[in-house]
C-alpha cells in the first residue's frame, strides 16, 4: 500500500460506537462520517446496524445519500452490517416507499427476515478463507433472497447467505462488531487497502 487509508464509519444512527472500537483495536484511522465534508475525507464507509428507515431519512435530510450514492458507483468501498446491509441492496422486498437504497450490491434483502427482537439469535458460521467458525450475533437480522451473478458468497446459514461481497462493497446480515473477533472487519480493511493503493498508483 502507498498511503495509509482513512475508515469511515457512518454516524448519524445506531450501532457505530462498537466498529469504530473494532477497527481502532486493528491500528486503523477512523472517522465518524456525519457530513458531507466527512465523507470526502475517507477512503471507505462502514454503515452500521440499526433503523434502516430512519437511517434512509437521515441520509436524505444530511445531503449524504446523493454523494454517496455518486461514490459508491465510482468503487467507493462500503460495508455494512444489518440495516446498513439492507440500504446497500438494490431492492428491499419490504422496504418503505419513501426508503432509499444506495444499490451498492445485487442483492435483494427482506428486512427482519429472521423474525423480531426477540427471535434474535447467534452461533457459529463458517466462512470463506477462515480456518475458524466465526460466532456471528443475528439481530432482527434482515435475509438475502436473491443475489446477482457478481456477487460472491462468503457463508450462509440454513440456505441464506450471510456475507457477501461484490467488487468494492461487503456486506454481513450479522452484527460483528458486537463480538470480539476481528476478521470480517479485517476482510474489509483489506478491500480498502486495495482500493486506495489502486488509485495512488
């Protein structure tokens, strides 16, 4: 790598507090993103768990949807987890009207797919290039119906997948900012890396 990159972690709802600490503890310059003058200063975005909605709304209300929207079509690397996963679809299956989506993957998500907050649930997954299960926390976890052609699958559970990947964008149904593994985080360290080493070349 030829420059050191900048993380983002979107900050305007829910979980963000828990992967700024997982990225700190991998030695990573973070930024909380709650502008647009934020988000030009960073060379990836996580967008965490949450309220997709209201999230949506934020992002409207911010400014930051359109700018994103423009970045993410240029490679911009972005991961997220849960409702975060569900805004980067390409649909939402019941999704509100006035809801964005930042079609970030081909995916079609249906949020809360694993039922409510009190059909929450964990165990362990394989994944893809692990040589250890990761212990994945599912919380009113959204569900992947479909996936394009592009779109890599890195696990799944009861047929579903869990984690996906697609050039530049990563995206987890999971929380994996609330366990102490740090591997997806690193999955996606690494796709930002790349990112920014392709581009000061």
């Amino acid at each position: 790598m030829n420059a050191r990159a900048t993380i983002g972690v979107l900050a305007l709802q829910g979980a963000f507090d828990a992967h700024v600490q997982h990225l700190n503890a991998l030695d990573t310059d973070v930024r909380l993103v709650k502008t647009e003058s934020d988000l030009q200063a960073v060379n990836g975005l996580v967008i965490p768990g949450g309220e997709s909605t209201t999230m949506s709304n934020l992002l409207v209300a911010s400014g930051l949807g359109k700018t994103l929207t423009k970045k993410i079509d240029a490679g911009f690397p972005v991961f997220g987890t849960c409702a975060g996963m569900i805004m980067m679809a390409h649909s939402i299956i019941d999704g509100r009207p006035d809801q964005i989506v930042l079609n970030a993957m081909d995916i079609q998500v249906r949020r809360n797919g694993y039922g409510r907050q009190n059909d929450s649930f964990e165990q362990d997954i394989d994944i893809k290039s692990f040589d250890t299960p990761f212990h994945a926390l599912f919380i009113r976890a959204p569900i992947i119906e479909k996936v394009g052609d592009d779109v890599e699958v890195f696990s799944t559970v009861n047929g579903h997948p869990v984690l996906v990947r697609q050039g530049t964008a990563l995206a987890s149904s999971f929380h994996p900012e609330l366990v102490p593994d740090l591997r997806v985080h690193e999955i996606f360290i690494s796709i930002v890396h790349e990112s920014n080493s392709s581009q000061v070349r």
